[in-house]
C-alpha cells in the first residue's frame, strides 16, 4: 500500500505490523486492538506463545505504528487478558506517549474454568487518548437512564441520563442482589457458542455490542476506524453499521477471507448484534409433587 493515500473500507491480509508501516502518519481517527493474549491459544497460522520479552517488543512494534497512524486527537483501545495487561498499560502510555482515560473491566459468565485458582471472567479494556485535552467523546451517543429516573422518579434527575460506569456485566440475572435491570451498568453479552452472531471459525470473537459503545462514544460518522488484528471482522462490522469507513489487518488469509464475506452481507445502517440489555434467563417453573 503506497504511502499517497489511505485505503478505507478494507481488511488486508498480511502482516499488521508492515502493513501500518506502508501507511502516512496521523490518519486513523480511532483504533481498537485485541491482540493475542500469549496464553498458547491455538490460532492457524499465528503461534501465540513467545517469551514475554519477545511478546512485549512485538507489543511494542505493533503499538508504536497504531499510535503513529492516530490524528492528534485520535483515540486507543487495547483488549487483554490478565498475564500482559499491567505491562501493556505501562508500556502504552510511558513508551507510547498516550493517556489512560478509563480501565474498564469487561465481566462475563463461563469463563476459563480453573481447578486451584479462581475461575477468570473478565478481561481489560484500556481506553487511552493522544492528547488529553483533546479527543472524540460522544457522551450523548451512549447514556444511560440513572437510577434518579428509572428508580427513584427524582425530579433532579439529568432527562439525559448518565454516562455508564467502568464495568461492564454481562449477565446481571447472576447476580440479582448487585446489579438490577434498571441500574446503570453496562449489558453486554458474551458471544456464546449458541448465540447467532456467533462466527464459528474464530474462537475469539468479541461483541458487536461491546464494539458498538466504543465506535459511537470516541468516533464520529465518516471516521476511519483501525484494527490491526480484525479475526473475524467485528470491528469492521460494527464501523461498517454505524456509518464509520474502516481499516483492518489480518495475518490468517482463512480468517481475511471469511471476515471478507461477512461484510460483504453487511449494509451502512444495519443493527447491531445481540442486545444492549441481555436476555434475562427465565426462572425455572416450580412443579408440584406428583400426589401419591
């Protein structure tokens, strides 16, 4: 890809790294990353167990061309699991030069299940800035009813609602006593194995929804949106249905290619998968004895 110009609306297959590298400076308005973890997963072409100095200086690699290609005002977002994220969130913002607005903690059920250590059920997601006095933030794009309104009919309540707080819950219905439908938390659900937006060939897809706050609060219509590992295409999906232009790399050419035909089905406009509230789990009916 020539230096001239920036392509938009297009995944490439190859390389994230050579492929940012052929791209000018200071063009990209808003970058989501889910990177592999490091943690042995089996990908089909990336091997995901280097040693952690390794992993940190190709984090570091990857980390240094996404930055160079955000505007000034552009916006970061970097999804990880546990082993790297306190590494990760040093290295972004004392090597990398970018701010850390919020560390949102993203909750979810049927997590990795673990025999002698507690069983994990969420992941990091950092949200950084270029420049601190200056970024996108669309704070009316994802408000919430506060409990003011929904709860206690307060006359003082902002009509606006409020901005969500920082963890995000996934399955309220688990825990009844803490998180109530009408509270201000933000619902999204996991893509489960039986969801239909599930993909069936990436074993690590995020959310539409997820995806979906992120785009609306730090872009706005006709940004270009970067994700230097696209997987199975959410980002690009997302960005495509909220009438953002996109640009994503992808090392697996299966993964490019199927990616490819889901936003080929995809129209600027189109809703986003799974709901912002999740399906409450019904309770199960009681059944009198049988009278014997």
């Amino acid at each position: 890809m020539p230096r001239t110009g920036t392509p938009a609306d297009l995944l490439v297959p190859g390389d994230c790294v050579e492929g940012m590298r052929s791209l000018p400076a200071g063009v990209v308005d808003l970058a989501f990353a889910d990177p592999p973890f490091n943690i042995g997963y089996e990908y089909d072409v990336y091997k995901d167990a280097r040693k952690a100095d390794e992993y940190l200086e190709w984090s570091l690699a990857w980390g240094r061309e996404a930055v160079r290609l955000l505007k000034p005002a552009g916006s970061f977002w970097l999804a990880i699991g546990d082993e790297f994220a306190a590494e990760l969130k040093v290295l972004f913002h004392r090597e990398l030069g970018l701010h850390l607005r919020n560390w949102v903690i993203w909750y979810y059920t049927f997590g990795v299940h673990c025999s002698r250590k507690f069983a994990r059920s969420h992941a990091h997601l950092f949200y950084f800035v270029k420049d601190p006095k200056r970024f996108t933030f669309n704070d009316q794009a994802v408000r919430v009813p506060s409990a003011r309104q929904l709860v206690y009919a307060d006359r003082r309540a902002n009509p606006r609602g409020r901005l969500p707080d920082d963890t995000w819950i996934l399955r309220p219905q688990d825990v009844p006593d803490g998180f109530q439908p009408a509270t201000d938390t933000w619902y999204v659900p996991r893509v489960c194995g039986t969801f239909k937006e599930r993909a069936g060939w990436h074993g690590c897809q995020m959310p539409e929804q997820i995806l979906g706050r992120i785009i609306r609060a730090c872009s706005d219509e006709g940004d270009l949106v970067l994700d230097p590992f696209a997987g199975s295409g959410t980002t690009l999906a997302a960005s495509r249905k909220l009438n953002r232009r996109y640009l994503g790399f992808e090392l697996s050419p299966e993964y490019a290619s199927r990616a490819e035909s889901r936003l080929a089905s995809i129209r600027p406009g189109d809703p986003l998968e799974g709901g912002e509230v999740p399906h409450v789990t019904p309770k199960r009916a009681r059944v009198s004895p049988t009278p014997t």
